[in-house]
C-alpha cells in the first residue's frame, strides 16, 4: 500500500470505526441471548400458551352449558306454574 493512500483515507477508516463502537451496531452473541431471554420472559407475563387456552375455552363451553341447563330448567318451571 501506497503512504499517501493510507494517510488520504485514515480518517475516514477511523470515524467509520468509532461509530460502529458508538452506536453499537454489531451485537455480540451474548447480548443477543440476554435480549432473547428478556423477550421471552416478558412474552411469558403477557400471553398464554396453546394448551391453556384450549383448557379455558373448554372451561367456558362446560360454563354455557350449564347456564343453559338452568336457564331451560326456570323457563320450564315458569311454564308448568302457568306464570308467563
């Protein structure tokens, strides 16, 4: 390499270079894994899983039956007693 190559395009190797260090613009394994950690956990507090839903979308089915059940004993207690 030529020496006035080098000393024309020094500086903008070096600001290019501390920027990257500045603005972080390349992730290290390590920080990856902590930040994948963190949006799992934070997924974890805010959702539920596939088989809890199932299970409380059954909980609800067996709840509208039951509702139902008793609301078609009262309309059939009402009609016997001749009550409108």
């Amino acid at each position: 390499m030529d020496r006035t190559f080098l000393h024309k395009y020094a500086p903008i190797l070096l600001v290019s270079i501390a920027i990257v260090f500045q603005y972080n613009l390349f992730v290290t394994p390590e920080k990856l894994e902590q930040t994948h950690r963190e949006i799992l956990a934070e997924a974890a507090q805010i959702y539920i899983t596939k088989p809890e839903f199932d299970s409380m979308k059954e909980q609800i089915s067996n709840i509208n039956k039951k509702l139902d059940k008793i609301y078609d004993t009262l309309i059939n207690e009402r009609s016997s007693d001749g009550t409108n």
